[in-house]
C-alpha cells in the first residue's frame, strides 16, 4: 500500500510546492483526542445537554435553504429551570396538539398506515419536555401545552431513518405554527410544566394558574411585541384542520361555501352594487412576495387603496374601469432583498411595478413603512376593509411584521378574492390571480410583482363584484373576452404574454 501511495506524494509535493508526509496513525488519533478534550467544550457536567441543541431550520433566520447549526441551549436538569420557570435562551416551540396530530395534517394517506404507529407509541422509549403559556391577553385559564420543536424535529428525524422517509417540517408560512417565538423578554414567556421519559400515557392532573408576573409583562409590553404574542396565540388557536369523517367535511364544505357567498355580497354592499347606496370605507389590498428558500424573507409589499370617498358620484364601468383611475398603489421592496428574485417556482419580477415608482426601506422598517400608508386613513378614522386573494397566508406574514390585520379592521374579516370568485362561478377550487383576471376580463402583465398583484387583485375585486351583482345575460362581454381600458396606458393595451 505504501508503494503504492508515495508517488502520488511526490507529485502532490511538487504541486504545492512543499513536503507532504503521512502522520503515524497514533500520532494523528492523539492528536485528536487532544482537540476534542478542551476546556471549552460542552459536556454534561457544565449544564449542557446535546439534545437541546436547536438544529430545527429558523424561519427568521437570513440563511437559505440548509438548516443552520445552532447554539445549545441550557439544559433543563439546570437546578435553578422548576416548574413555572421560564427556560433562558432562544428556544423555539410547536403546540403538542399540533405534534399528536401530525400523522392527520401533514403525511400522506399512502405513508399514513407506517407512519402512525410511531406517533401511537411517541411517549415510549423517547423525552419530551413539557412547557405551557397562557393567553393573558383574553385571561383564558386552560394554557396550551408546547414542546421544543427540535425535539419534534429529532423524533421525524428517528422515523424517517427506520422507515426510509422523508418527514419534516413543513415549509413556508405553515411553518410558523412550528417556530412559535417567544424571544422578547417583555412578554409572557412559555413556562417548564415537566419531563415526559419513556411512559406510556401523559397524565397532567392540575393546570399551573396565570402567573401575575406575565399579566404584568403583558400590560408593559410594547405594541410592536403584543401584536407579535397575540399571532402566536392566534396561531395556537386556530391548528391547521386534521383529517375528519365524511359526514363532517361535508358540513364543513357547505359552511365554507355559504361564507364565500357571504363575503361577495357583502363587498357588493359596501360598492353599492346591491341596491343600496355605496359606504365610506377605504378598501386596502395587500399584497406580499416571499423569496423561495428558507427561510422565506419578505422582500416586497404591495399595497393598492381604493377610497370610495373618491367614487361616490362615479358609475364603476365596464369591469369597473372608471375607478381604476382612483386607486392608489405602492410598491416596497426590502432593500437588503433588492438583488434577488424567484425563479424556482415562479417568474418573479421584482424590477417591473407598472403602476408607479417602488421605494427600498429597509427590513427593520418595513412595518413602518407599510403603516405610514396606511396610518392616515386610521387618523381620519376611516373603516378600513382589506383585501387579498388567498389572503390567509399574507395575513401571516403580516403578523410575522407585528401587523394584527383583524385588529386594523372592524369587520369580521378581510375580503378575499379567491374565495369571492369560488362563490360566483360556484367552484369548490380555489384559483389563482391569474385566472380570475382572465375570468373577469382584465388583461395583466408582469405577475408576481407584489404592487401588480395588489393593484389587479383590488381590480378584481371589483370587476367579480359588477359580474356577480347582475344577471348573467346583462354582464355584457364573455368571460372568455379580455377588457382593455386606456385609463392606463401601457398596462391595459399590453398583450397578456405571461
């Protein structure tokens, strides 16, 4: 072997240009018992436990797609981590329902019969360290039960190497159920109920009651941070729905369909559009872009207004094109994100808003940035209505910013255009923008911009809201006709090449 290994030596030498020779194999594993016995090496002896290492992938983080390394976290047999204590350090955590009932959410009907034994037995042979947070801000007694999420992630990790699998965290907005923050100090902090090890059955007999230091630090704390711990509450509350009986999710589709079509003809009342006179609300669209990789930054926010001040004494139009002249939009792009753009799954095109000039806060100010636009018709105490299509998951990365939409509206929900177009052409699919500005006969160019989208979504709204509030013979042109307005020069005429 010798013979066989020295040349190719002598000639890596002369590459380099210096002397290569093999170390003795003692030698070399000395050498690294040394380097991995050093004084600042964590062990269990310094109150560091390796399972706390959080490797679980950070949503907020600025890595992309590859999971980051993290800093371990201080171990729970700490003397001074009891029961209501909060645990020190950045943790992130999950809903223990929301672990139980994986197996119904997020694996495949195929995988399903593999995968659920192992969730069935998840309290054998494994720790789970139990923690519990209140909602302090509507005073409800019963906490919600969480557990680490790198624990989760560890125990997909174990699944997925007996099974040859490959279960994770989902990605994207969902993700955030996952990656609950509650990292300012300010605020009511998740507190240690106990450890789960090798049982059969999780047996809590009594409940801790609210701590009156977490009332306190909730009444103290800033907007900015309250907004922030009531999403996760938010979120805690309204778990992504689990795999139900037939029976069930019919009744559920035919609820669902009855609120579509009560959110269309609300928003034909509020455009006077029914028979009744138009109502002084100031329409809000939102619109946001996310980059593809993980962690899924924001990196534009389009906003469109549609003041109904402005229209009272105008008809809609055709499609209603006669307002479009009215609307005001936006176009923020997060200056640290300016240079990057999607591409994987979708065309993004980030340099192309066609309805003005974009402007570049930075990250740390695109909360305010987004509430500078919309704070003067707050001021006027103007009723605000927003709208998105697909808004659902806008709305998170909103909350994501501290941006509580329900709380900047006094209605029971923002008007979405997808679901409006579900209830007028009857669909139980969801489409996307793309379709319904076909189906309503609006000609759009360069999608995928945030201030586009927003801008065509509001004019969506509209023109679905005109079609669905008169007879079907009265609407004038096919849905299959494309409407081209010269109130905008350059977008209507433009030839819908996307």
């Amino acid at each position: 072997m010798e013979d066989e290994v020295q040349p190719r030596l002598d000639i890596l030498a002369k590459v380099l240009g210096q002397k290569i020779e093999l170390k003795p194999i003692t030698a070399l594993e000395e050498e690294q018992e040394k380097e991995g016995s050093g004084a600042d090496r964590p062990t269990q002896d310094d109150g560091w436990d390796s399972r706390w290492e959080n490797r679980a992938t950070d949503p907020w983080s600025e890595q992309t797609a590859e999971p980051p390394a993290r800093k371990a976290c201080q171990a729970l047999h700490d003397p001074d981590l009891k029961i209501g204590a909060s645990l020190p350090g950045k943790i992130y955590f999950c809903a223990w329902e929301l672990v139980v009932s994986y197996p119904d959410r997020y694996v495949g009907v195929g995988n399903q019969p593999r995968v659920r034994p192992f969730f069935d037995g998840m309290l054998e042979n494994r720790t789970w360290d139990f923690f519990y947070v209140h909602d302090v801000s509507k005073r409800v007694d019963h906490p919600f039960l969480l557990v680490p999420t790198n624990q989760l992630e560890e125990f997909l990790w174990f699944i997925n190497d007996v099974l040859s699998t490959c279960l994770t965290i989902p990605k994207g907005p969902s993700s955030e159920r996952f990656f609950l923050r509650f990292d300012a100090a300010s605020t009511p902090q998740p507190r240690y109920l106990c450890r789960s090890q090798d049982e059969e059955a999780l047996d809590i007999s009594s409940w801790p009651v609210i701590c009156e230091d977490d009332i306190t630090a909730y009444g103290s704390a800033t907007p900015q941070h309250k907004a922030i711990y009531e999403a996760n509450m938010e979120r805690l509350k309204t778990l992504p729905e689990a795999g139900r009986d037939a029976e069930f999710r019919r009744h559920k589709a035919a609820q669902k369909h009855q609120h579509r079509i009560n959110m269309l003809q609300d928003v034909e009342s509020l455009l006077g559009l029914s028979g009744s006179d138009k109502v002084s609300v100031v329409f809000v669209c939102i619109d946001i872009e996310a980059l593809e990789l993980a962690p899924n930054p924001i990196s534009e926010v389009g906003i469109s207004i549609l003041d109904m001040n402005k229209i009272l004494d105008i008809s809609p139009g055709e499609a209603g094109s006669s307002w479009w002249p009215t609307m005001e939009s936006h176009h923020l792009r997060v200056n640290e994100y300016k240079g990057s753009r999607n591409y994987r799954f979708i065309q993004g095109c980030p340099d192309a808003f066609n309805f003005g000039t974009s402007v570049f806060p930075p990250k740390a100010d695109l909360a305010s940035t987004i509430m500078e636009v919309i704070n003067p018709y707050i001021r006027a105490e103007r009723e605000l209505v927003f709208v998105g299509h697909d808004f659902k998951n806008d709305m998170q990365y909103l909350a994501r910013l501290g941006i509580d939409i329900k709380k900047l509206q006094h209605r029971p929900e923002p008007a979405d255009t997808q679901a409006m177009h579900q209830a007028w052409r009857e669909k139980t699919q969801g489409y996307g923008l793309r379709h319904v500005l076909n189906d309503v006969g609006i000609v759009s160019k360069d999608l995928h911009n945030a201030g586009n989208d927003a801008a065509y979504t509001l004019r969506a709204m509209v023109a679905i809201a005109i079609n669905s509030s008169v007879p079907d013979d009265a609407v004038g042109a096919s849905a299959s006709d494309s409407f081209q307005s010269s109130a905008d020069p350059g977008i209507a005429q433009a030839a819908h090449n996307e």
